[in-house]
C-alpha cells in the first residue's frame, strides 16, 4: 500500500491510497469510474432494486446524475486545492465522521466525504483523517442503501478504510496517547 | 502541521497523483464530455433493449471491440462519421442539428446575393437584435440576372 499525494497546501493536505494491483491511486480511478458510461449503466442496472431507496428514478437518470454528482464534486475538491486566505474553503466542510462518531481532535477516525451542495446525492469518497486537517482517501462507492453493511461493495469499503488504519499505525502515524478507533 | 501530518508527509509517495491534472482537463473540456457521455449512454440502453453485445456491435460497424469499449465510457470526441455509423446500424438519432429557419425580406436591387447567404443571412448588414428577429423574405430571381445586375 502506498500513500500518494493529491494535493498539499499549507494549512491541508488530501492523500490517496494506492494499491499493489492497481495502475493508479484509489481517488483517481473513482473519478474515472464515475464517469465511465459503460460502468454505471451496468452498475445501476443490477442494482435497480436499491434504486427505489431514493425517489422513483430511471437508470438513465442515474446513470447522468452520478456523473453530474461526481462533476460537481471534483470542482469542489479542485476549489479547496486553488483556494487562498481570503477565499479560504476546508476539507474538513466536506468530510463528517463515518458512524455518526463523535467528533473529538487527535483522534483517528474514518470518516466520509460528501457533497454538501448535492442533496441526495450517493457517491460516497470514505477517507481516515489525520488531525487537524489531512485526509487519506481508502475509496469510494455509489451508496445506495442506509447502512454500508448491506451490500458487499459498501461493506468491502468498510474493510478498506481498516486495512488503512492498520497500515497507518504500522507506519508511526497514530502512537500518541489517546488514539482511538 | 502536526506530528502526525508530518509524519503521514514523510511516508508519502514523492509522485503526486494524476487527479488535479485530469480533473482539470474534465472540466475545460466539460462540454463535449457531457455530449460524449449521451452518446454513449443511449448506445449502451439501445444495444442493452436490441439484445445486442458490444461485440455485435464492433462488427455491424466493422471496428474493433477495444473501439467500442473506448466509444462507450463515454469520454471519447467522436467524429460526425463515427455518429452518423451508429446512427444508421441502431437505427436511432443521437444528435439532432437544427433546421436555418432565417428567410431574407428584401435584397437592395442591384445586389447580387449568393445563393448560400439567402439562407443564411448576409453577413455585411449590420442589423440589431430586433431587426435580427423580424421575418425577412427575399424574392428569389434568377441567379444568372442578379449577376449580370451586379456588373
């Protein structure tokens, strides 16, 4: 496992994980993913039960909304990389606690990113935070069910974002007192 | 930064991720994506709604498979031949160009008009955007005696 930088600034900084088997980082492929046509028609059309979860939707419609969703996330991310001090945007406005944890400083906590201005939206980015303000992104997944447990593609994230923390513990990350899962 | 950023920092790869370059490029070039992903999408259900595979498909149009899969991510610029070649094998439209609707009201005598900018509008006058909008017809003569007019 490899942690690959996305972008750093000053007061922030996003990370990727990359895996041995894959070419490019865990970020990067999830973007191309989500615009990948060929991928979330097929996506969509064998989890069209789940579609109804959220309001009455057509495949099409969210096969183009993803893609939209995940359109309107990369700007957002890309405006947290250019912003300055009088213009400042955080990452910490995108991300909130995975579990509904409660949020407590210089503890080690999963956390998931969402986008705030896309109401209903399900693509889900899930990243561990390194406090106060660094995140490193385990992957992804198009959520379409309340809990991540209910389908294997969301509970294979939940494994993802454990790996991640055990490696980061290997690596020294988290060894002051009070670390928490 | 903290310890615990430093450290992450430390651990990190010296090469940054492709991301913010190709996001940049999906944004600069968002408008023909979004066309591209259209396309792809109606191919993919239309195919999906024949029974078709994508292998049927690269041989109706005579191109190879890896092409097709290329086409079908929906981020590839396609040529109006490469459209127009699935428009005619899935019998379906995926682009619609809208009809010239602008007809010319009067030509001054004298002036021979092509025949191409009576449909089109002559591009010296120099009209504003009400007049832009008013209906315009054009008598159209004989072509051979509005050029003999003109000299």
């Amino acid at each position: 496992m490899e942690i690959i930088p996305i972008f750093e600034t000053q007061n922030q900084a996003l990370y990727s994980v990359k895996y041995p088997d894959h070419e490019i980082d865990e970020f990067d492929w999830l973007f191309d993913l989500w615009q990948d046509i060929t991928y979330l028609e097929v996506f969509f059309n064998s989890n069209k039960s789940d579609l109804g979860f959220f309001d009455p939707i057509s495949i099409e419609d969210a096969v183009m909304q993803t893609r939209s969703d995940a359109k309107e996330l990369q700007k957002q991310i890309l405006a947290i990389k250019d912003s300055d001090e009088k213009n400042s945007k955080f990452l910490n406005s995108h991300f909130i606690p995975l579990d509904n944890i409660t949020y407590k400083p210089d503890e080690l906590e999963k956390c998931k990113a969402y986008t705030s201005i896309i109401k209903k939206g399900w693509i889900r980015l899930y990243a561990i935070r390194v406090p106060e303000n660094s995140y490193v992104i385990t992957g992804g997944a198009i959520k379409l069910t309340r809990t991540m447990m209910e389908r294997q593609h969301t509970q294979r994230e939940l494994q993802k974002l454990n790996n991640c923390m055990d490696f980061l513990r290997s690596q020294g990350i988290f060894d002051e007192a009070g670390l928490k899962d | 930064m903290n310890t615990a950023e430093e450290k992450l920092k430390k651990i990190a790869s010296k090469e940054t991720s492709k991301w913010v370059e190709k996001a940049q490029w999906r944004v600069a070039n968002e408008n023909w994506l979004d066309k591209s992903a259209k396309i792809a999408l109606t191919i993919l259900r239309t195919i999906r709604e024949k029974g078709l595979t994508q292998k049927d498909l690269a041989e109706k149009l005579n191109i190879s498979p890896q092409h097709i899969n290329k086409i079908l991510k929906g981020n590839e610029n396609l040529t109006l031949e490469t459209i127009s070649k699935f428009e005619i094998v899935l019998c379906i439209t995926l682009m619609d160009i809208p009809s010239f609707q602008t007809t010319i009201k009067s030509v001054p005598e004298g002036l021979y008009v092509p025949p191409a900018y009576i449909k089109m509008g002559l591009p010296s006058q120099k009209l504003s955007y009400k007049e832009m909008q008013e209906p315009i017809t054009c008598p159209v003569g004989n072509e051979d005696s509005n050029r003999k007019k003109a000299a």
